[in-house]
C-alpha cells in the first residue's frame, strides 16, 4: 500500500500490511493490519528501534513484555492477549486483537473505523450504572491478575482499557513492572498518585478514578465531586457501592487504599447485610440533602451501647459515648470538599497529626451513634444530625447555599 505524498511512508513488518494508524502515544503507535496469510485483522503497536533522546522506549517495551509473558502464565479474559512479537530495523512491534468500533460492530477495513476504549465510551458522558458495574469488574479481575503475578501495570487509564467484542481488557503493558514502591515520572500523570510511588497501590489509585469517571461522567480532575449524578447514590445502591469504591480506592495516602486490585475485588463482592438497601435522607436546619450508603466490607455486626444522652449545644460531647466501641471505616464526603468532620464535638485527626478533610475514609471511627458536623472555611457549619456509625459507613453531605449568619 503506498502513502499519500504529503506522508511518511508507511512501515514494512513482515507477514502484515499496516493498513491506517489509529492509535499514538508518548512511546509508540498502534496500526490497524492485515496478516497477509490469512486475511484477519490485527492490531499492531509499533515503538521505534532509534531515537535522538537519551530514552529506550523500545527496550523498556520489549522488557515489560517479556515480564508479562514469563509472570502471566494463562491467558485471562480481561487482559489485552499478544500474539507476536517481532523486530525489524526500525521497530519494535507486537500484534493483538483488534478493538470493536466505536459503533460496537466489530473491527473493519472502512474510513470510519475507530477503536472502542473506555476513554471513548466516557466522551459521551456518564455510563449506565448496570455497565459501570460492569466494567468495574472486568477491570479490577484482569488487574488482580497481574497484582496476583506479582507485577504492576503503571499506566492504567480509560484509554488504556479498549473493548473486544463487547468485554473490557486491559492493554498497554509498556511500564509493566514488578510492584514495588518506588517513586517514578513514568505514567500518565492524572492517574498517578500524589507520593509516585508506582506499583499495585497506585494502580488501585488510578483503578479508583477510572471507576469514578465512568460513575460521574467527569474527567479525573474533578474527583471526587460526583456532579448530577450524586442523587442516584440516594436511590441505586449499586451506584452507592461503586461511590465507596472509588473513594477508598483513590485515597491520597497509599496506606488507606486497597493493598492490590485483588483486595478491591474482594470489597465489592462483598456481602451486603443490610435488610433495607435504599438510602436515608437526613435533613439539616439549613436545607441540604445527606445521603447515607451501606457497609460493603463485610457482613454487619451490631454491638449494643449504653443509652445516648443529649443536651445543650449540638458539638457537646455526649455523655453515653462509649470509649470501648469498636472501631469502624466510613468515607465522608462532602459538596464542596475540604471540610473538616467533628463528631460530638470532637474535630477526627489523622495519625500525621492533620485534620481528616472530605473527601476521607477514616478507618477509626467509633461504631456507635453520634452528632456529626462538618465546618469548613467561608461557610455556616453543616449539621448532618445523629449518624449510626453502627450501621452506616458512608456519608455525603451538600452545602446547600445556606443563608450566612443564621
């Protein structure tokens, strides 16, 4: 096939005619091709053999490849499958299967083919619920393969997660490395962790946006604010779970998230006990909406407490709190974010000696009933009355323009 005038020409491999690109990146680009022998299409990465800068991309592909073969002993359905791999004198390349079309249909020769990744899918909004639940899924289990082998991906995003009839796999194993927890630039940086450190704790991080961006329809940078879609967590307890989710996932400190996408897997198999799956509404003196979800870490367990007493000023200590309660993790998360949470008065600090802000998961909070208040800067406090932290393990509460002063 010969190029346009106005291109460079288009690259021999052998065994397959690149047909069009139609994928790029910082390291390589991804071609549309036909296997000459047997006419199927194919997808085929292409990374350059030299390059003017000081950097290997080719050899770093071609090691982390080899990591995956030698550590992915069996084929899994949620991750990319390779076929080749092969070198010319100017590339490096490895073959795969093609993505479905953007329009669903299956990979084709036409104009207007366009691979299908998530990243595409997001453009045109939030997800359904049913298919985020979904995604989630395949995700985390093709992720969990890789945790489970030891290795972490280091790139995962929405445009690295393409659709192959109809199911998500995981592609892109050019940063594939052993998970350890050292500081690396390598990633794309909207997913990465605020510490760097790159390994199965960053890529729940990053799993934990893509997560929220498929909820919310919002781009990474917004996380966690959940936009319209925040009324569904009220009445969807799928979407609620999901909310969890993502927050515990994508907490700043590594130490707070899931150790690797196996236990983030496990959290949303997890049983949900609770007899009742709609969510309650709790009012506040000044007009807003407090969304309350349900534990997904395990089975409930109910612990009796000593009669709650109350009086005077709604941040008093009350008396009944029990110093001996077990202990409980609840996300809080608050519209806008960087409030601080006070329960009976009392401001919840971290082990760094910093206030807890929204949005948080607290993994210490005291599983019996209290008053809980969010302050933040510039605006009214947000009373969000007597939670159950024996039931509850999620909070969202929406400052609702209250009038200043009352």
């Amino acid at each position: 096939m010969s190029a346009p005038p106005d291109r460079a020409p288009i690259p021999e491999l052998p065994d397959f005619e690149l047909l069009r690109q139609v994928g790029s990146g910082g390291f390589g680009s991804v071609w549309l091709a036909r296997n000459r022998a047997t006419g199927k299409l194919r997808a085929v990465k292409l990374i350059a053999l030299n390059r003017s800068d000081t950097a290997n991309p080719a050899a770093r592909e071609l090691a982390s490849i080899t990591r995956l073969e030698q550590h992915v002993q069996q084929r899994h359905d949620h991750l990319m499958e390779i076929h080749h791999v092969g070198r010319t004198d100017e590339f490096f390349y490895y073959v795969m299967e093609p993505a479905d079309d953007v329009s669903g249909s299956s990979a084709s020769e036409s104009d207007d083919y366009r691979p299908a990744t998530l990243r595409s899918l997001l453009d045109e909004g939030p997800l359904p619920i049913e298919d985020c639940a979904r995604y989630a899924r395949q995700l985390l289990e093709g992720l969990a393969c890789l945790h489970a082998s030891g290795m972490a991906h280091r790139d995962v995003k929405p445009s690295n997660c393409l659709l192959i009839g109809g199911q998500l796999k995981l592609a892109d194993f050019g940063l594939l490395t052993p998970s350890q927890p050292l500081v690396s630039r390598l990633g794309t940086r909207t997913y990465m962790p605020p510490d760097g450190q790159m390994d199965a704790r960053a890529d729940v991080y990053a799993a934990g946006l893509v997560l929220y961006e498929m909820l919310s329809g919002q781009p990474a940078e917004r996380f966690p604010h959940l936009g319209p879609r925040a009324a569904e967590l009220k009445t969807d307890p799928t979407a609620a779970r999901l909310n969890r989710l993502a927050l515990h996932a994508g907490e700043p400190r590594a130490e707070d998230r899931f150790a690797d996408a196996r236990a983030m897997l496990a959290a949303w198999d997890a049983p949900d006990d609770r007899s009742n799956p709609s969510r309650r509404l709790l009012a506040s003196t000044v007009g807003i909406l407090v969304f309350v979800g349900v534990v997904t870490w395990g089975a409930l367990h109910f612990w009796p407490t000593s009669p709650e007493q109350t009086s005077g000023h709604p941040d008093q200590v009350e008396s009944g709190a029990s110093a001996s309660a077990p202990r409980v993790p609840v996300n809080f998360i608050t519209e806008p974010l960087e409030a601080t949470i006070w329960l009976d008065g009392r401001q919840l600090i971290a082990p760094n000696e910093k206030p807890y802000t929204t949005p948080c998961t607290v993994p210490d909070v005291p599983a019996q009933p209290a008053r809980l208040v969010f302050r933040r800067d510039g605006a009214d406090d947000l009373p969000a009355g007597r939670i159950d932290f024996r039931t509850t393990r999620d909070v969202t509460a929406h400052w609702d323009s209250p009038p200043k002063g009352e």
